[in-house]
C-alpha cells in the first residue's frame, strides 16, 4: 500500500508503478521486455566474444568497447527483469534492500559508463592527434588504469547517491511513481526538506559530467582541427569514421540522460533510456565498423556450425 506515513516508520518494501491493471497487458509487456532483454544479451554477448578471441581487436579502442558492452549489460540487468517478473507475477513489490541495489547499480553503472566514454574520447583525440605517441600514451598499462578509474568514480558516485538517499526517512507513503527504483520518485517520499542532502550531491555529480562534456568536446574541437588538414579526402573520410561511432554512441547518452535526474518525465522515456541504449549502442558500433563485423561474422559461424555439428550427433 501507498498510505503515508506521518511518523516516518522505516519502510520495509517499496510498490512499483504498474505498467497495465488487465492480465493480457501484462503479460504483453512480459513478452515485449523479454524480446528487448535477450536482443541486449545476445547483441552485448557477441561483441564481449568477439573482441576477447580476436586478436586483431586486441587494441585500446577495443577494449574500452569490451568495457562498454559489460556495462551495458549491467544497467539492463539491473532494472528489467525486475520489472518483467513483477509482469508475470501480478505484483508490484519491491524490497527495501532491493530497491537500495537498484539503485546502486544504475548509478554505478551510468556513471562508470559516462566516464568511460570520455576516456574513449581522449582515445580517439590520442589516435588522430597523435599517433605517433598512440602506443606510449594509450599501452595496456595506462588502458587498464583508466578503465579502473572509470569504474572506481561511478563506484564512489553510486555510493554516495545511494547513501543520501536511503539516509532519509520516508512519509509520504512506499509508492514510488517509476517502474523501478529511480532516485527523483524515491525523494518524493522523503519528508520535507530531508531531501536536501540528495540535492548537493546531484549537483556534485552534475558539475561533474559537465566536466566530462567539456573535456569530450574539446577533445573532438582538436580531432576535426586534425582532420581537416589531411590533404586526401579519403584520409579525411577514414579519420572521420573512426569516430563516428563513438560521436553517436555519446549523443544517444546525453540525449536520454535528463531521464535520469528529471522526475517529471514519464514512462514512455523512461523505458526508452532503460531499454533502448544497450541495444543500439552495439549496433552502431558493428555497423560502422570492419573489423568488428568481421569478427562477429567468425564467432556467428563458428556458433552455428558447432551447435549443428552437435544436434548431428544427437
């Protein structure tokens, strides 16, 4: 129930938004959601694959995009089959501790997501503005480190989000207006002006990403420099769609990332930046991309022709 509570009693479970009331609906949305998850799972899957057997993808662009597709899989994990087993089951509940997770992770891997591709932005500034220094800069040592710190800052953000805002106490019921645990609709319950402590770290961590959006526009004001003084239109032409993706894959980010903090945007936007990214992230990195495709035709064959070779044999 959604009553409130005046006392600001601890609560044990929070109640989700409820995509449908009729049974049919339901399970439509249990069927529409399973279809989008395993296309994630697949899609993510066979570029984690195809960059870990490939040696030839065994570069730093490559493996920030390894480092890409796992998070990707992690912030779908987190949040939809929650809601696909709430579909099936005809409920709406969600535990204290589990609400606490979600809430860890999407940030977690949000902002672990958002670092990592500012650091695949100074990648692409490195690799055209100076490629004669792309090895010493950008060697696996360095590669490691900065993926590290890409997961060590959306960590410590998680953390610090989370802890502000499970501090809180709650009064205004356990009906969080979001179908699944979203930090704006969980502060709506928070007794009044408790939900300040949440305010100055969302603008920490707002200062922050400007920061980043800085730093990955200066990176690419200094690529274009680069690459308009290629004398040959094909090296232009080449040096371009080298970043491409990556352009993209950070425009799709940033245009579903108000999603994130504003709580006055509604369902429909909020499945689209939930559901929609780890999909077609990975898609517009296979399809810009030779090398990658060709790896993925390997491991797609290789697939297929052992899983027949073994239905043979059966």
């Amino acid at each position: 129930r959604g009553d409130k509570m005046s006392n600001g009693s601890s609560i044990a479970e929070f109640l989700l938004l409820a995509f449908a009331d009729t049974r049919e609906l339901q399970l439509l949305h249990f069927w529409l959601f399973l279809g989008i998850y395993l296309a994630a799972l697949l899609a993510n899957g066979l570029i984690i694959t195809a960059i870990a057997c490939d040696h030839h993808l065994h570069t730093p662009m490559y493996f920030f995009l390894l480092n890409l597709s796992f998070l990707d899989l992690g912030s779908i994990s987190t949040t939809v089959p929650k809601a696909m087993a709430n579909s099936l089951w005809d409920t709406r509940a969600i535990s204290y501790p589990g609400c606490a997770a979600q809430v860890f992770l999407l940030v977690f891997l949000i902002s672990a997501e958002y670092f990592l591709l500012t650091v695949m932005a100074y990648d692409r500034y490195v690799a055209i503005c100076k490629p004669l220094h792309y090895g010493t800069l950008l060697g696996s040592r360095a590669c490691l480190h900065m993926a590290a710190a890409a997961w060590g800052c959306g960590f410590l953000n998680a953390v610090l989000h989370t802890a502000s805002t499970f501090s809180v106490p709650f009064c205004q019921g356990n009906a969080v207006d979001q179908f699944f645990c979203e930090i704006p609709k969980i502060l709506k319950l928070s007794c009044s002006d408790a939900y300040l402590r949440e305010v100055g770290v969302l603008v920490f961590s707002f200062c922050l990403a400007v920061g980043c959006f800085v730093f990955i526009v200066l990176s690419y004001g200094q690529i274009f420099r680069a690459v308009l003084r290629i004398p040959s239109e094909q090296g232009q032409h080449k040096a371009f769609s080298t970043c491409l993706p990556h352009l993209a894959v950070v425009s799709l980010f940033i245009s579903t990332a108000p999603s994130i903090c504003s709580p006055s945007l509604d369902l429909v936007v909020a499945v689209l930046y939930s559901l929609v990214p780890p999909v077609v992230k990975t898609l517009i990195y296979s399809m810009r991309n030779r090398e990658l495709k060709n790896a993925l035709r390997k491991v797609i064959s290789w697939a297929f022709f052992n899983t027949s070779g073994i239905m043979q044999k059966c």
